[in-house]
C-alpha cells in the first residue's frame, strides 16, 4: 500500500457514498485507476466492506458507558464470551494498561445499565471494575 491507496482509503472512511469520479478529482487520477485501486485493496481485504450509519432517534436517547475490566487471564475466554452474549454491548476491545478489555454499552435507561454493570461485576473472571458514563459525544466519525 502506497500514500495514494492511503489517501484514498481516507476519502472513503470519510464518505464511502463518493463516486469513483468525485475520488478520482480528488486524487487527481484517471478513474479507472481508482477503481483498479478500489479493486485490489478489496480483493486483498484491505476494504472489507462498505457500511452506512443511520439516523436512528432512539440511538441519540441510548445512554452508554465505557468499561474497563480486569480479568483472571485463565478465563478471559470466559469472560468475553460471557460479554458477547449481552445484547447491550456494542464494542469489546483488548487495551493495553491497567486493565484488560473495555466494553462500550449502550443501555435504555439508567435502571437498566446500573444492573448491566452489577451483572459484569458478578461474572466470574472478572477482578475489578471501573465505569464511565457518556455525557456527550464531541466528534464521531
């Protein structure tokens, strides 16, 4: 992958909807070789995919937290499994750090993610807990 590929992967993260001609003007290629190149980053996996993101109005009243969690490394298996299986959960990631995983969730009510969070502090595995509510959301990409 060159700088171009980069750039271009760019102009699609931040609109995957732009024509191969508007990437083109941007880029300031032929259009056919964007597509050669939006052809081979596909074929090696490099673009997985396209995606949209929908304006959903229950989305904006969802309240969601941040979760870091320390796990027993011997049930770390368990744990995520035990994390995947919570409909609430919208992100589980490996961090570097004091803690282990972080888990991103997004709850209807305040009642409700206060029982997620006792819930995750009771799976077994689990060691320790530190919680973080989203007040706003600055930037999203």
């Amino acid at each position: 992958m060159d700088a171009t590929d980069q750039r271009l992967l760019d102009l699609l993260e931040a609109d995957a909807r732009a024509s191969v001609t508007a990437l083109s003007e941007q880029l300031r290629l032929a259009r056919s070789t964007v597509q050669d190149r939006i052809a081979r980053l596909e074929a090696s996996g490099e673009i997985r995919g396209y995606t949209i993101r929908r304006a959903d109005p229950r989305a904006a009243r969802l309240i969601r937290a941040h979760v870091m969690l320390s796990v027993d490394p011997k049930l770390q298996d368990r744990v995520v499994a035990d994390l995947k299986a919570l409909p609430e959960l919208k992100r589980l990631a490996t961090v570097s750090g004091e803690f282990d995983l972080i888990a991103e969730l997004a709850a209807d009510t305040t009642e409700r993610l206060d029982t997620l969070l006792d819930h995750i502090g009771r799976l077994k595995g689990i060691q320790r807990t530190m919680s973080s509510i989203v007040l706003s959301v600055k930037a999203e990409r």
